[in-house]
C-alpha cells in the first residue's frame, strides 16, 4: 500500500461494476482518490466500468487478479453481490488494502465474522457503506433523541415502504436465497443498523414472520445478468401483479418483519413490504417523556415531537424539517465516502461501525432463520470482544 496518504489522491479499485459502483465516484469528484483498476467477472460490466471510471482504468476478471498483478491500491471499493462480500473482503484486507464494503456486511454470521477477524489480524482498515447513518432524517432523530427531548428510549418501530421492490429486488441475484440469504437481511439490514444506533444497544433475542406473498405468483420471468437495474426499472410497472422479467429463480420473502428484545431492555419492530405503491420509511421511537415519529425520509420531510399528554394531535409538540438528502440518499453516499477517505488517511473516528454492521446481520441472519422456521425466538450471537476491541 501506499503510505504517503496525504501527499496523492489515493489510488482505488472498484471491485463489482454493477449499480452501486458509481458511489466511487464521490472520491474522484472530491479530488481525493483516483480509480485505477476495475475488477469484475462480467466482460460486459468491464466496459461499462471503462466508461464511468476512464480509458486509463485498468480492467481485470476478478480480485484475485488485481492483488497479484501488483497494481498499487490504497483502497477499493467492494460493490459486489453480497455473497462474493466474504472472500473478496477477506483477500484484500489480507494484502494490506483498505476495504469500503457495501452493506451488508455478508449474508451469514460466519462469514461476517471472518471479515471481522481479517480486518483485526491484518491491521488493514475496514468500513461497512451503512450510509444511512449520514441521511439527515436518522440524524435529526438522533440528536432529539440525545438531547433527551423523549427521556429514554423505550420502544423504536420502522415501517419500510419498498415500493419500488419488484424492480430493485425481484429481477436478479437479490431474489435468491443463495446470494442474498433474505431481503429481511439484505434490505433490512440499514434499518436495523439504525433501530440499534437510536435505542443504544444491539439485539439478543429476535422472532421474525414473512411470506413470499405477491412476486412468485408473477410467471413472466428473465435472466437479466446482461442488464442493470436502472436498464429495467420503471414507475409504470403497476400494479405489482403486472411485473414481468423477475429473475428466474424467486425464493425470497416480499413481505416480513421482526420484533427485538435489545441488550439495554429497549423492545423493537421492523417490518418491510416490497410491493407497496409508496417508498419511504416511517421510525416510532418512544421514550420514557414522549416519543418522535418521522413523516417523510428525504428533503423537505418532518420529524415530530409528542412530549405532552394529550388526545389525537397529528401536529405533535414540536416540528423539524429534513434537509438534505435530495432524491434520495445520495447526500449520504457522498457524506459516508469522505468519511471512508478520511479513516484511511488518518484513522479519523468514524459514524459507521463494522462490529455495529457485524451485529445487524446477526439479527437478520436470526430473524430469517425464525420466520422460515414456524417464527420459532432465536437467540442473536455476540460478537468476539477480542476482535471488537482490535477494529
């Protein structure tokens, strides 16, 4: 690696040139970081790499591959499928690159722990993109929250609206249970970062419910592996019913949900549905003086307070308007990119945690477990203190 940090741009690999491999872009924009080298299996995906990133990137089939060819890297970027998020984050933590790992973390609790004990062994630095933790709804909520305007937290519910989940979920790899585990865990996976982040305390017993309920009725299905989704999405594929091209291969829940018992006694709920017209989330958090309640999850939206006794008042005590944001969390992208920048220049503290990500793919990964088997509680694992204390 590169060990002048402060002197160059840093030089970084993309390694999955799919969708979200555009979020490498904020370090470029930024001055900050330069691509050099583009690592995926797919031909096709090569060259649409070389359009985003330059003529002067170099290309390569796989991680592997860039590692041994010595193309000096300080950093890369790791957008690829979830279930390639183990071995490639493992290797290039093992040879001294710095990892920026698209949640989550990975889709089992082994493999979420042997990045964890990579990064710990090796020194190298890692940082799971949970973005969410910069969108200005999570942050408002969470500086009410701290300044004791609800007393202590109690209770946090979400309620995810993934209305456009038929296009982002149900047309490729993210439908298979194999390379997603469950969209309760791929999905889910930001919101219960956040439910953690605002009770203050991470998930020990959880009991999950869910169905396929909508999408395996639609028959009109596709390989769509030579597209992306923005090559297929649309806002006219309504009702959900009327979807066509889903993925080959649907065994994945649309709908599902879990209910929390925190390690500081908070109580907890998550529920998400992929085949609502609207897409936005909506946060409860209950506290021992009132309770907030977000109206809206991007620019222009309101958080409310109730921290007076009364009847049904849908204005609430107090009023804070979101800003930032805008279009969705792009804000945050960009905002969790220069913090990425800043922990591999110089260690600079972090809002984002690994152990925190470690955590919340234990409690999906124990809340799919449960709804696939009769909702049966599951117990969630602790992480390893002594790796927990080395990261």
């Amino acid at each position: 690696m590169t060990s002048q940090y402060s002197v160059q741009p840093l030089r970084l690999a993309v390694i999955g040139a799919g969708a979200r491999s555009s979020i490498a872009q904020h370090a470029v924009r930024s001055g900050e970081g330069v691509v050099v080298a583009v690592a995926d299996p797919s031909p096709a995906s090569r060259e649409r790499a070389r359009e985003t990133f330059g003529d002067a990137v170099r290309l390569f089939p796989g991680h592997r591959e860039l590692v041994d060819s010595g193309e000096p890297i300080d950093a890369a970027f790791v957008t690829s499928p979830d279930h390639t998020h183990a071995e490639i984050a493992v290797d290039l933590l093992r040879a001294g690159i710095a990892v920026y790992l698209e949640k989550p973390l990975a889709i089992t609790l082994d493999d979420a722990d042997a990045i964890l004990a990579a990064a710990a062994e090796s020194g190298s630095r890692l940082y799971v993109g949970h973005n969410m933790r910069h969108m200005s709804v999570v942050r408002q909520m969470r500086e009410i929250i701290q300044r004791g305007d609800i007393g202590e937290v109690k209770a946090v519910w979400c309620r995810h609206f993934v209305g456009n989940g038929g296009d982002y979920y149900f047309k490729d790899w993210h439908a298979e249970r194999a390379k997603s585990n469950g969209l309760l865990l791929q999905k889910g996976a930001h919101d219960i970062d956040i439910i953690h982040w605002l009770a203050g305390g991470y998930s020990t017993l959880v009991t999950g419910m869910g169905d396929l309920a909508v999408y395996g009725e639609v028959t009109d299905r596709r390989d769509n592996s030579d597209r992306t989704m923005p090559d297929w999405f649309s806002l006219n594929a309504w009702p959900p019913l009327s979807q066509t091209e889903l993925n080959p291969i649907i065994d994945v829940e649309d709908i599902s949900m879990v209910t929390m018992r925190l390690d500081n006694g908070v109580l907890a709920s998550y529920q998400q549905c992929h085949f609502t017209p609207d897409y936005w989330r909506n946060y409860t958090v209950i506290g021992t003086e009132g309770r907030l309640e977000n109206f809206g999850d991007s620019d222009g939206a309101v958080v409310r307070v109730w921290n007076k006794r009364t009847t049904y008042d849908p204005q609430g005590d107090a009023e804070y308007r979101v800003r930032g944001d805008e279009g969705g969390h792009n804000d945050a992208d960009r905002l969790t990119v220069a913090e990425f920048i800043d922990f591999v220049r110089d260690g600079a503290p972090t809002e984002t945690s690994a152990v925190a990500a470690r955590n919340a793919v234990a409690t999906a990964v124990a809340a799919t477990e449960s709804l696939r088997d009769g909702s049966q509680p599951r117990l969630v694992p602790a992480v390893d203190d002594r790796v927990a204390l080395r990261l």
